[in-house]
C-alpha cells in the first residue's frame, strides 16, 4: 500500500506543481457542458432532463485528457524506465496512478456538478445515491483510463489513437452512470442502485485487468 | 493448425516462410466456398420460400416477405463474429503466455475478417430493420447497441495495430486490448436473453427452432459457407502478416548489408582521402563506434 501511496502522491505532486489540471483541463471541462448547453438551444427544462447524461458525457471527454496527461508525464524523460527500476510491482505503479488519476477526475466532477447546477439548474434528490454511483464510475474511468493509457503511451499518435480505444470501453461507463445519476436527480424512473452494480462491476473488471496487464505492458514499452 | 502454415504455434519462428497465400489445401477450400456460395444463392434467393402467414382479415398476407431472405447473411455473419472476435482474444491470451508470433498473427488475422463480419452483421440488420421495424437504428435495442460497441472496440484493436511499432511490443499491446475486447462478446450474445424488455430482437432462432424446413435447412447452409469462408479467409490474411513480416525483415537485413558494403569500401574522393587512402578496417571501427 505505501509503494502504490508513493506513485500516486508523485503523479498529484506533479499536477499541483504544473497546474495543468487547474488552468487547462478544468477550464476545458466547464466549456464542454457549456457548449452542450448551447447544442439544447439553452433551453432549461430540456437541460434539466439531460443532464446526468451531458455531465457524464464532459466527465468522460475530461477523462481523455487526465488520462494522456497521466501518462504523458510517464513518458516524459523515461521516467517509466526510472519506475520499474524502483523495484515496484507493476500492479502497484498500476493502482497508483489509477488512484492519482481517479482523485483528479473527483475534482473535476465536484466543479462539473456545481456547474451542472447552476448552469443547467439541475437538483440532486439522492445525494448518497450520487456520490456512490459517481465514484464507482470514477474508479472504472481511472482503472481503464491508466491501463489503455499506458498501451498508447510510446506511439507517435498517442492523442488520436487513445480516444479511439477508450470511448468504446467508457460506453457502459456513459449508460450506467446516467441512468443511476438519472435517478439521483430525480430526471429517471429507474432504479438507479442496481446501475451502481454495473458500475462497481465494471471498476472491479478494470481495476483486475489493470493490474494483471499492466506488467506485460510496461515490459513492451521498455 | 497444419493448414496455416504447417508447424507447431509452440516454436517462436517457422523454419520458413511460404513463397505467396496459396496452397494445394486452400485451393481446394477456396473452390468449396465457390460452390457453397453458389448453393446458398440458389438456396436463399430461389428454392426457399418467402415469410408469409395468412393475415387476421380474409385474404390478406403479414410477414417479412422477401426481407427474411437477408436473415442467411444476417444470422451466419453473426455468429463467425463471436466465433473470429473469440478466437482473436484466446490467441492474444495464448501470446501473453507463450510469446510465439504464430498467436500474434492469428489473432491479428481473426480480428481483422470479425470487424468484416461485423460490419456486413451491422449493414444487414439495418437494412433488415427498415421495412420490419420501420427504422434504420434503434437506440432501444441493446443488442445492436453493444454490438456496435464491440465493432468500435476491435476497430480501435486494428488502428493500434497499424500504427508502425517494435514487433513485440505491438504484439503485447494488442494482445491486451484483444483480451480486454472480448468481455463484451457474451455480452452482445446474450443481451437478447438478460435485457428481454429492452430489446426489438427475436430471441435465438435457432436455439427456439420456430422455423423449418427449407428455411432452416438454408440458414444451417448459410452458417456452414460463412464458416468455410471464415477459415479460408484467415489462413490467406495469416499467411500475409506472415510475408510482411518475411518482407520487413529482408528489408532490413539488405539495408544493413548495403551499409556494411558501404563502410568496407575505401573512400577515394577528397584530398585528405587522397593523401591518406581509408583501409577497410579503419572504416569498419568508424562505422562501429558510430553505430548502435
């Protein structure tokens, strides 16, 4: 537990130093559901009724970014190289990262959805409801976001190829999500726990996957 | 495993490579697949009959008509997808475990004709779905949705395949993601059975054998001649992967050899050359140090 806290203190380290998170990715995460908002006409009612789904969608565009961001500072200077020479599993540089990963899409969330708030003048009704369904997402988006990361780490056309791995595997992500934020906001007449299972599930397959692949990968990468 | 290329996938590398695709063996599936394909028309265009019942008012007919005749692609490009994607991901788990570039090129090659067949899984269902579910897409309908998730995520599988990389390492990265693809395949499979009230798909038809006859008589013809095509096309786009391979590394090897070449011959031009002639051998500790 302590080499997979020292991987992600490292990687959150060296966002709160850069400020990438704070001056590009979380402006560029308000302006997507900005420009969701005009793509609806701007027309409340509608937007009240669609947002768990444009939240999520912004959350998973978000995600593509912090996912290159994180294993672009991998790559910058061989530090991977310098990381597997630390004698740490690669399950553990695995799981932390996917934890640096997972802890900054949690705040882009917390400011996506006080914007979806004020913005679409969307109203929480199950707020346990939503934090648990939105962090058993957020760890799925990190597992699978750290793992298909690093498989397009190297390649010279990492930032087109990755959202084209990513987004299909982010797709039950997107359906269980909304339908469970669909529920907490009181915008869909679904049983919004049973689409937290899926959620979980799909966390728990990724976060496994994740850790048993993420040696072969890095050996590939070396 | 004979028929690809004629040795044990356990060995790392073939003895040697086969001068082009074709064989005695796939000469002979290929004219089987001729014939079959030619059956199958005969079978699904002229001797099988239409879907039409008697409707509820005198004189009326209800069914799918000529449209079910799309069911023959339709129903057999389905189930070779499962069966190419499936194999695609226990040879990508078969590389991660044996590093044998036989796996590597199987799985490339399984990958590449189950996007096809998904594709033609895809194009025909739409078609079908106009005329009897009045609409080209249903959002509705999960089984095509996560179909059309699994036909994005093995699209993406070929795209990192093609992007030019170490042999090895573009081995392990697809292997993975071919690995990880395949949890959506019982998925898509089964979505018909888990998710009844959310679906405009019929239930199997062949497990719930509501069709007879010549119908289901065509339709098994269809499974068989796809099936016969699917291997006929593997061996060949293995057999590819397999010559450009041959063909990257014969490249390689006669530009090393040209640079060799290169290096071995005194350089004669210039007055510094002229004055001191460069030996072989002093070219050759040039080219070292300067080489990896």
């Amino acid at each position: 537990m302590r080499d997979v806290l020292l991987v992600a203190g490292k990687d959150l380290r060296i966002e709160l130093r850069s400020r990438v998170l704070l001056f590009q990715v979380a402006p560029f995460a308000v302006a997507t559901l900005v420009l969701l908002g005009f793509a609806l006409d701007a027309d409340r009612s509608a937007l009240r009724n669609f947002s768990p789904g444009l939240f999520w969608v912004a959350v998973l565009l978000t995600a593509l970014l912090a996912a290159q961001r994180s294993v672009a500072i991998e790559h910058a200077g061989r530090a991977a190289d310098a990381l597997l020479l630390s004698a740490t599993s690669p399950a553990r540089i695995f799981a932390g990262k996917a934890l640096a990963l997972a802890a900054q899409l949690a705040v882009l969330e917390a400011l996506l959805g006080v914007a979806m708030v004020v913005l679409y003048d969307a109203r929480v009704d199950h707020f346990g409801l939503a934090v648990a369904s939105a962090s058993a997402a957020t760890v799925g988006i990190a597992a699978a976001g750290t793992l298909y990361g690093v498989l397009a780490a190297p390649l010279g056309v990492r930032e087109t190829l990755l959202p084209v791995l990513l987004l299909p595997v982010f797709a039950p992500v997107l359906i269980g999500a909304t339908r469970a934020f669909g529920d907490a906001l009181g915008t869909a007449a679904v049983n919004g726990w049973a689409w937290f299972g899926l959620l979980g599930l799909f966390a728990l397959v990724y976060a496994i996957f994740g850790a048993l692949a993420y040696g072969p990968l890095l050996e590939a990468e070396t | 495993m004979s028929i690809l290329l004629g040795r044990s996938p356990d060995r790392s590398e073939p003895r040697a490579a086969p001068a082009h695709t074709g064989s005695r063996t796939t000469r002979i599936l290929g004219a089987g697949v001729l014939a079959g394909v030619v059956g199958l028309g005969l079978f699904a265009f002229i001797f099988s009959p239409p879907d039409s019942r008697p409707g509820p008012e005198a004189g009326t007919r209800i069914g799918q008509f000529d449209v079910v005749r799309l069911m023959y692609v339709h129903v057999p490009a389905a189930i070779w997808t499962y069966i190419a994607l499936g194999t695609c991901a226990a040879a990508s788990a078969a590389y991660l475990w044996r590093r044998s570039a036989w796996w590597d090129r199987l799985a490339h090659a399984c990958a590449e004709i189950g996007v096809v067949l998904c594709a033609v899984m895809l194009l025909t269902g739409m078609i079908w779905g106009r005329p009897v579910w009045g609409t080209w897409w249903e959002w509705g309908d999960v089984r095509l949705v996560t179909t059309l998730v699994l036909f994005l995520t093995y699209a993406g599988y070929l795209a990192l395949r093609s992007v030019p990389a170490a042999p090895e390492a573009r081995a392990s990265r697809a292997a993975i993601l071919g690995l990880g693809g395949a949890v959506l395949i019982p998925i898509v499979n089964r979505s018909v059975e888990w998710w009844e009230n959310r679906t405009l798909h019929q239930q199997s038809t062949l497990e719930e054998l509501r069709i007879e006859d010549l119908t289901l008589f065509t339709l098994v013809l269809g499974i068989f001649v796809m099936g016969l095509l699917v291997l006929w096309l593997v061996v060949h786009r293995f057999r590819v992967a397999w010559l450009e391979a041959e063909a990257e590394s014969a490249g390689l090897q006669a530009a090393l050899a040209e640079r060799r070449a290169e290096a071995a011959e005194p350089v004669t031009a210039g007055p510094v050359a002229a004055a001191e002639p460069v030996t072989a051998g002093a070219a050759d500790d040039g080219a070292g140090s300067a080489g990896p």
